[in-house]
C-alpha cells in the first residue's frame, strides 16, 4: 500500500492537507466524489518518479482539509480559487491542472478561468460541457418512484444519513458498482449505475451488489484509507457540491462562449457508467468546438469511472506522454 507524503498548506483561508511528491514543473491532481486524495497515489509517484512536482489536494470538505460550513461554499469558483491558492503556496507561477470526476469539471473551470495560472488541463471522465438554457435541476429526470441521483443529493442530511450509516460499504458499493469490474453497461441488465436513478423509498445503496472479495484495483488497506478519510470529513462537503449545480450555472452565465484556449487532453473508460447517460458521448465529440487544442480522446478498454485507480499504468503513462508536450522539464 502506498505511503503518501502528506502535510497542510494555508490556502483561500483554508487548511488544505495535500500529497506532495518529487520535483519539478508542477501538476496538481484532482479527485473525485467520494474519493480524496489517495485515488491519485499510483499517479504521484509516476510522475514524481518522471521528473514533476506532483500535488494531490484533498479538496475541500474531504479528508484531511478542512471543512466549510456553508453549503454555497462548495460553488466551483472557490473551489478554483483553491487551486490558485495552491498554485500560490507551492511558489509555482503555473500549474498543468489534471481530475477525475468532479475534479475533470474543477479541472475545465480552472482552465477556462485562469488561463494565466493553468498551462494545460487534462479531465477524465466528465467532459467539457456547454451552457444549458435551463438550470441543471431542471433538467435532471425524475418519476413518482424514482429520481436523478443528482436530485436525490439536493436535500441535506438525506444522502450523508444513508453514506454515513456504514462508510466502509457505502464505499465499496459505489466503487464497485461504478467500475469496468461491475461488468458493461447494459441498458436494463447488469450491475446498477450507482450514478443513475434512485429509489425514492430505497436509496441510492441498497439496489447496489456488495463484492464479495477485494476488487482488483483496490486493496483491503487501500479502502481503508479512503474509509479514514471520509470517517474524518464526512459526505457533506462532497455532496455539497452537486448542491451547487444551479448556481454554478448563474455564474457561469458570465462566461458563456469562453473557450478554453490550451492544450487539453480527455480520457474516459469504455464501462465508464457517465456513458450510459443520454447524450454523452455527443457531449464528448463536441469538446472540440469549447477546446480548440484538445487533443484526440483516449477511451480506455474494460475500465470504469476510477481510471486512475483501475487502470493506473494507462493513464500515468497518457498524462506523461501528454506532459512531455505541455510541461516539459528543464534540462
């Protein structure tokens, strides 16, 4: 299991607790929901290893940073000011900006609003998206049984009171359920998309399996750092961040047509369960008109919505062929 080189840095009046590992230019890596900064370990030390400065903040609200109490807290433009802030503490002019799930969107808005602190973005999972005409809320579906489960986490304490109940098989469910070892996705057959509709009455966990053995990219001792983790912080702080949907959309009406004007790269898992959603992969082969440089997307074989934890070789060895280009280090 590996050892990450954790310590705390003030930033945006904020304690953050990062991973902070080798030297070089920097690339702050960001995770996603629920997950922290241990889902990039095998990243860390890749390009460490390679010759970067590479940095994986537990955002804020999750693990060992702390924890706002403010629900529109957690609106994606401080969440960027964060990172700026990072930016700042580490003495780095600028950064190439990489995430995962909620930290590919983190990753697309530091890119498109800070083009003068962020070199080049690399997302995956969740691509780039256009502004839509409506809130988002109003968008989600949802039946008299059923609903979105974006929709599903807009009242709070109802998702915490569920994921907090038993961490370690909330954990696991979702991990698994989301993953390229639940199998492909197929419409109406397979594992539940945890990431899907809920159950009003049910729940998002209980239509989801438990594994019943250790998944492969997950060890015992590495579920119990992310169990630690969440023990510490709670669900609240990332749960509040699909409590911001809508108003990241009012304030992101400022910036509707900005383009994101640096070499970016996309790489999503072909059981990715963000696939299954309709529309997406039109929304992937659209980047193109928001992000002039993107470069061709990678789709990853047999993998899920945690690429970098489920097939961490592909991806460090992507994001350092891609860093070559954008961030190459000085001799």
């Amino acid at each position: 299991m590996p050892k990450l080189n954790y310590r705390n840095v003030e930033a945006n009046g904020l304690r953050m607790r990062i991973a902070d590992h080798g030297e070089g230019p920097l690339v702050l890596l960001c995770h996603g929901f629920p997950e922290s900064s241990y889902a990039w370990r095998h990243q860390l030390a890749a390009l460490a290893e390679a010759g970067y400065r590479a940095v994986a903040p537990d955002l804020r609200g999750f693990g060992g940073t702390s924890v706002p109490a403010d629900t529109e807290a957690y609106a994606l433009q401080h969440l960027v000011a964060d990172m700026v802030a990072i930016t700042d503490a580490l003495g780095a002019k600028n950064a190439v900006i990489v995430g995962n799930d909620w930290g590919a969107t983190l990753a697309w808005h530091a890119a498109l609003l800070r083009p003068d602190r962020f070199s080049a973005v690399a997302a995956i999972g969740v691509p780039i998206m256009g502004q839509p005409p409506v809130p988002p809320t109003q968008i989600f579906p949802q039946t008299e049984d059923a609903l979105f489960y974006t929709l599903y986490f807009q009242d709070e304490g109802v998702a915490e009171k569920e994921f907090e109940a038993d961490i370690r098989r909330t954990l696991l469910k979702i991990y698994y359920a989301a993953s390229g070892e639940a199998g492909p996705r197929i419409e109406g057959d397979g594992t539940p998309n945890p990431f899907g509709m809920i159950s009003r009455k049910g729940g998002l966990l209980s239509s989801l399996p438990m594994p019943e053995r250790d998944l492969t990219w997950l060890s015992g001792g590495d579920l119990a750092v992310f169990v630690s983790d969440y023990a510490q912080s709670g669900f609240r702080g990332g749960l509040n961040l699909y409590r911001n949907l809508d108003r990241n959309w009012a304030l992101q009406a400022a910036f509707a047509g900005l383009k994101v004007q640096m070499p970016a790269l996309f790489m999503v898992g072909f059981r990715d369960s963000g696939l299954s959603m309709p529309g997406m992969r039109q929304m992937i082969e659209a980047q193109k008109t928001l992000v002039p440089q993107l470069h061709e997307p990678i789709f990853l074989d047999a993998c899920g919505h945690w690429a970098p934890q489920e097939q961490s070789a592909r991806v460090s060895e992507n994001l350092l062929r891609f860093l070559a280009e954008v961030a190459p280090q000085e001799r």
